[in-house]
C-alpha cells in the first residue's frame, strides 16, 4: 500500500511543477508552423500531456525535445526532455533508466540553479531509489529536497517530502521515526488545507499503528481517512482505506467483515484500472479466505495477486505472496511446497532489508519446522524471528514467537523453557487478561513443580489453553469495539444515502441534456435544409426575373429593328429587278444583302417567340409519354452520331401538372444539347423515379462538360458556346421549368459530362 501510494507521488508533484495549458490536438497543429526553441519547448509540453493517454508517445516527443535541445544548445529545454524521458519510464517501470535520466536532469538544473527544479527531483530520485529498495539512498536525496524547500519555505512541498521520509522510515520498520515524520507532514497540510493530502498522512499514520498492533488507532485513523476521500471523490483513495480497513478487521480475527472491505476495495481498483491496488487487494482477500479455511479460495487469489505483483517488479509484494501461498500450502499439509515458498519469501525480504516482514517469515518457517519435528531447524528460525520483533519492537510478532517457542519447548519436555516462553507472551496480552493469565501461569508453576520428572504434558493440551485466552480477547475486544462499529454503520448509511441520491440527480441530468441536445441537433439539421432550399428558390427567383427582364427588353428591340429590316428588303426587291439583265455583279451583292436581312429577320422572330407570354395547356398526366416520344425522335440522330442511348424509366411515374408540346420541346432542347456536347460519340443517359411528393428526371451526358464559369451564364439569353447556336435554348427550359413550379439543377465537370435534373410536384389527390 505504501508503494502504491509513493507511486501517485511523483505524478503529483512533476504535474504540479509542469502544468498543461493547451489540448493535444491544438500543440500539434501549432507544432507543424514553429522552429527552433519555440519548438522545442511545444515538443517538451506535448511529452507531458501525452503522459496521461500514451506513454510511448510522450517517449517520442521527449526524445526529440531532447535532440533538439542539444542541438540548439538550450540547458532550460534539455533538463525538462531528460526529466519527461525519466518519468516516461518510471510509467513502464522501467526504474534504472528513470534514475540514470533524473540525474543527468539534475547535473543541468544545478547549472542553472532553479531552486524549485532541483528540489523536485531530488524528491522523484528519492521515490525511484525507494522503488529499488535503496532506502540510504533514498533517505538522501529526500533531506536534500526537504533542506531546499524549506529554504524556499514551500509549505506544500515540505509536507510531500516529510511524508515521503516516513515512508521510507516505514520500509526499514524504524516506525518511531517514521510516525515522527508523518506527525509533522500532517500539521503543515492541515495549515495549508489541502485534504487529498491529510487523508494520504492520516492513512499513513494508521498503517504505522497497524504495523505496532494498536488496532483501534490503526482504525481510529483509517477512518478519518476514509471520510476525506469520500468527501473528495477519490476513488484510488476510497480503495486504499477499504484495504486498510479490512487489514484491522483482519487482525482482529472478524474475517468476515475483513472480507467485505477487501471486496469492495476489489471492484473499485478494478473500475479505476490500478494495476498494483488490484493485486493488494487480491492479497488481502486472499488473507481473509486463509482464516476462514477455505484455502483452496486463499490460494486462487495469492496465485492471481503474485503475478500481478511480478508483473510489476514489486519485491516487498511478491515476498509478502510467496509468504502468504506458503501459507495456504501449510494448511492443506503440503510441508515440502510450503517450505519452498516460505524460504523464496524470507529470501526477498533479506535482500531488500523488510525486517518486520523477515521476522514474520521467520515465526512462519520455524512452526512449520515445529510441526515437522524439526527442532533444531525450528528453534534456530524461531529464534531469529524474536530477536527482529524485539529489534523493531513489533509486539504482535514477538507474541507469536514466544508463542511458538513455548509449543517448541513444550514438544521437546522442557518444562521450564515451555514456562518462561509462556510468561513472556502472556506478559504481552491486554492488560483485562492479566488476571486470567495470572491464574494459568500460577496453574502451570504449579504442574511444573509437582510434575517436573514427569514427561507427560501434552501440547495439545496446551493449545486448548492458549486457544481459550485468545478467543476470551477477542470478544472482550469485540465488545470495545461495538461502540465504533454503530458509529461506522450509521457513517456508512448516511454516506451510501448521498452518494445514490447525488448518482440518481446525476442520471437525471445527463438524460434531459441528452434530450435537449437532440432537439437541438434536429433543429440544426431542419434549419440547414430550409436555408438550403432558399437558396436554391432565390437563386432561380432571379433567374426568371432576368429572363423576364430580358425578355422584355428583347421583345423592344425586335420591334424597333424589324421595321427598317422591312424596308431594306423590299429596297432589296425593286434593286433587283432593276439590274437583274444588267449588272450581274450588282445582283449577287443585293442577293447577299437579302439572305443577311432574311437570317437578321429569323433572330427577331425568335426573340419575339421568347419574349411573348406562351399559353399554358396544362393537363394532370404521366410525363413518361412526353420523354418516350422525344428519345423516338432522336434515336436516328443518337445511331448516326455514334451516342448509346440508355434510358432507365419506370413502368409508370406518379401525375404531375404539364403542357405536353412545351414539355416535348424542353426534353428536346436538352437532348440536342447533350448530343452536341459528344461529336464524338459517348452514352446518353435518360432516368426518372418518383415518389408521393416529387417526380425527379435526370438526363447525363459524357460529353465535354461545362466549366464552373460558364455554368453561372448557361440561363442567360443569347449565350452559347455552339457555333451557330441562338443561345435561347436553355432560357427557353428555364422559363418552361419554372412556369409549371418545377425546379431545374445542373452539374457539370469538363471532360467528364453533365447532368441536368429536372423535379416537378406530384398532384395531390
């Protein structure tokens, strides 16, 4: 738990130092427009922020900080890519390369001399070192950072480095120290009032209250504990106390409560993702199905907590599980996988230095060894495990040594041995027990002097004894602790109320903004399609106006030019017969005056047809006979021009509203259009669908296209890009069109065709 929690410190504080002030996506678009330090700076910054989605890709951007920086020769830049390489792989564990890259940080730090920097990883060299089990180490770079933040009087800091000593305090058992030192974080973070961090020092003080056997403070504390994080909602926090909790419950022997903690601890590690609190939680689980003797349950969840745990590359933990499993393994009468495992354990915890955790293996080996009858091997681990407890004062452990010592004695006839171990354990029990275990002490004074040439006490006998004043503690305990334990349950109510009150008011909210947020989006879509269709109605709105006005415009000017075109011809006429036997020469320039008077004639007439108001025939019809009738008309001139014609025309076609000779005349305006647009052959293509609404017909061409410019004019009377062409054809379909409220779209792309829809409303019925 302790690593753990260490663990989330260097987050804290390198995040505090380097604050994130722009998104990911915005550092990167930013990043592609910027060079030299400004780059290498925006480089550095996105290494951070990548920190929390993807480890590898901050690596990236730190290592080419780092290139850069070098490059440029900027000391500033280069510490902060070293510093952001180091936290990089102190996220994959990589531990020795987190430390080679901090102190490489540190050397260009104190070039630079910021006082702030220089503090802050002298405390993250001082985790990883933890991390590696070089607690002198440790304890060396902390002092440092603390002599600095004082210096600075950085209040926050004094308290995360203060508590970070205890920590460390804590590995080596020093628990005095260790209590110490957390005592003084605690009275600077109640100063500065920052509860995320009280919770964190008041969580450690219980667990060094655990570690003495002083459970009701040890609960007294975890407790407090527990009601800060749920205030704050911190859910890694909330964990930690559970397991906290339910380790007292433990060593009180209410297993079942134990249990029920470490499992709601469980699932919220396992919502949160913490990979080393799933794997404490496991352990701890584990723990309570041990005393419950459903060992086979024990072993399932040590076996799960320990790969985890070697996962990670935690050696207190792993030795801590090989401890455990050996065990489980003694219970079920498995010796020899017992000894194994046991012996892996104590290993780990020599090379570490866990001397608590020694002096438990120790007790655990030599009672194995006892029922073994191995008693030399018994009395010698036995032995060492006493003298650790007495070192570090860990009266819990030391019971259970003079505990075992006594049975040891006893196995072996050694009366006044089996008495004095006896003495000495019951000398530790509560103090309510001192006149119970007067009585027995005199009882067994008395058997050794009548019975001391007699080699009949039998250890079973004995056990019985113990057994009973233990199971007399415990519900005296028990009845001490019923006042806490009411206290705890009305806690928990009021707190459980809240938290599914405030979920159901959560749950709520997000509905109606879910709800809002679609009608919203509805809308969004509704108003674009209107504004769309506007535009597309204002657009051939002007269209007509400036046929209209063209039109009429047109209409004056034929009227003007038709009459001196009269005049000139019938000149024409009386010149010719004049000359006609004379002068050759003459009659062929007055012949040529007459065509061009004749073909200025011919414009003016159309313009004229244009101009005037054409009467509308409407009849209620399929459309489908008009264009049938046209593609027959135009299938001679599609063979000899070398154009397919594809037609995709449904059976029939929902009734519209039309005038059937302008309509024939308008799909073959456009037909002649496309078939011009394709000298050279090519697919033309003639499709209609319709539905309730609208009948929509399409007619494609793959001819030579418009481009985007003429497209703009193709409405506009008189233009045309076709030699010979009046350039009324297209004004004339538009106008067509929109006297029967239909609407008309073209789509073109030079060298690959063009479209024109046409869609007309269905008659209601």
């Amino acid at each position: 738990m302790k690593k753990i929690i260490l663990n989330i410190l260097i987050i804290f504080i390198t995040s505090s130092l380097f604050p994130s002030t722009t998104k990911i996506d915005s550092l990167e678009n930013v990043l592609k427009t910027i060079s030299g330090n400004e780059k290498v700076c925006l480089l550095n910054e996105l290494s951070k922020e990548y920190l929390k989605i993807s480890v590898e890709k901050s690596l990236e951007y730190s290592t080419q900080a780092l290139e850069l920086a070098e490059k440029l020769e900027n000391n500033k830049e280069k510490a902060n890519a070293l510093s952001n390489l180091a936290l990089g792989n102190y996220y994959l564990g990589n531990n020795n390369k987190a430390l080679e890259y901090y102190e490489l940080s540190l050397i260009i730090e104190k070039e630079i001399k910021n006082s702030k920097r220089i503090a802050a990883i002298l405390n993250n060299l001082g985790i990883i070192c933890s991390n590696l089990n070089d607690y002198d180490k440790a304890l060396e770079y902390y002092l440092k950072s603390l002599q600095i933040y004082e210096k600075i009087d950085d209040k926050k800091y004094i308290a995360i480095t203060l508590n970070n000593i205890g920590t460390v305090y804590e590995d080596l058992s020093n628990y005095d120290k260790a209590l110490e030192y957390h005592l003084k974080s605690l009275k600077i973070r109640n100063e500065i009032g920052d509860k995320n961090s009280i919770a964190n020092c008041v969580n450690n003080i219980g667990i060094i209250y655990d570690a003495w056997g002083n459970y009701e403070k040890a609960l007294e504390y975890y407790l407090q504990s527990l009601k800060i994080y749920e205030e704050l909602e911190n859910k890694n926090g909330i964990a930690n106390s559970l397991d906290n909790i339910g380790t007292v419950y433990k060593n009180l022997n209410n297993y079942d409560n134990a249990l029920e903690y470490h499992l709601k601890s469980l699932q919220i590690r396992e919502e949160i993702r913490d990979k080393n609190g799933i794997a404490a939680s496991l352990n701890n689980i584990g723990v309570a199905y041990k005393n419950l003797s459903n060992y086979n349950k024990a072993l399932e969840y040590y076996l799960s907590s320990l790969k985890i745990f070697e996962e990670i590359g935690d050696k207190r933990s792993i030795a801590a599980s090989f401890n455990n499993i050996g065990n489980v393994y003694c219970s079920l009468d498995n010796y020899n996988k017992a000894l194994e495992y046991l012996l892996k354990s104590i290993s780990i915890k020599e090379e570490i230095g866990d001397k608590f955790g020694m002096a438990n293996s120790s007790n655990n080996i030599g009672s194995l060894y006892l029922k073994l009858e191995n008693y030399d091997k018994a009395v010698l681990f036995l032995g060492q495990g006493m003298k650790l407890a007495q070192e570090i004062e860990a009266d819990n452990i030391l019971q259970e040594s003079y505990m075992y010592l006594s049975e040891l004695y006893t196995a072996q006839n050694n009366f006044q041995k089996a008495l004095d171990y006896y003495i000495l354990y019951s000398s530790i029990k509560d103090s309510m027990f001192n006149k119970e275990s007067d009585k027995h002490i005199a009882e067994m004074q008395t058997k050794y002097e009548t019975e001391k040439k007699e080699k009949e006490i039998s250890l079973l006998q004995k056990n019985n004894e113990i057994q009973k004043l233990e199971v007399e503690k415990h519900k005296l305990v028990q009845m001490r602790l019923v006042f806490i334990l009411l206290i705890i349950v009305i806690l928990w109510f009021f707190i459980f109320y809240y938290y599914r009150s405030k979920q159901k008011l959560n749950k709520e909210l997000k509905k109606l903004v879910a709800e809002r947020t679609k009608e919203l989006t509805e809308s969004n879509i509704q108003l674009k399609d209107e504004i769309s269709e506007r535009k597309k109605l204002e657009a051939q709105l002007r269209i007509s106006e400036r046929l209209a006005g063209i039109g009429e415009l047109a209409s004056g000017v034929a009227h003007e030019i038709r009459n001196p075109l009269a005049v000139i011809s019938s000149t024409v006429q009386y010149l010719n017969s004049i000359y006609k036997d004379t002068d050759n020469e003459m009659v062929e320039l007055l012949e040529i005056i007459n065509q061009s008077s004749e073909q200025a004639n011919s414009a003016i007439t159309s313009l004229l047809e244009f101009a005037k108001p054409r009467e509308i025939s409407l009849i209620e019809g399929d459309i489908l006979k008009s264009i049938f009738k046209v593609c027959s008309l135009v299938e001679t001139k599609c063979s000899t021009q070398k154009v397919q014609l594809i037609t995709k025309l449904p059976h029939k076609l929902p009734n519209i509203l039309y005038d059937e000779h302008q309509m024939e005349g308008v799909f073959l305006n456009l037909i002649l259009n496309s078939l011009s647009a394709m000298p050279e052959g090519g697919k033309l293509i003639i499709s209609a669908e319709g539905n309730n609404s609208e009948v929509e017909i399409n007619i494609s061409d793959t001819g030579v296209g418009i481009s985007e410019e003429n497209l703009q004019k193709v409405f506009n009377p008189f233009f045309t890009t076709k030699k010979g062409g009046t350039g009324l054809g297209l004004s004339f379909v538009h106008q067509v069109v929109h006297s029967l409220q239909g609407s008309l779209t073209i789509n073109s792309k030079i060298g690959e065709g063009t479209s024109i829809i046409l869609t007309f409303q269905v008659c209601s019925n």
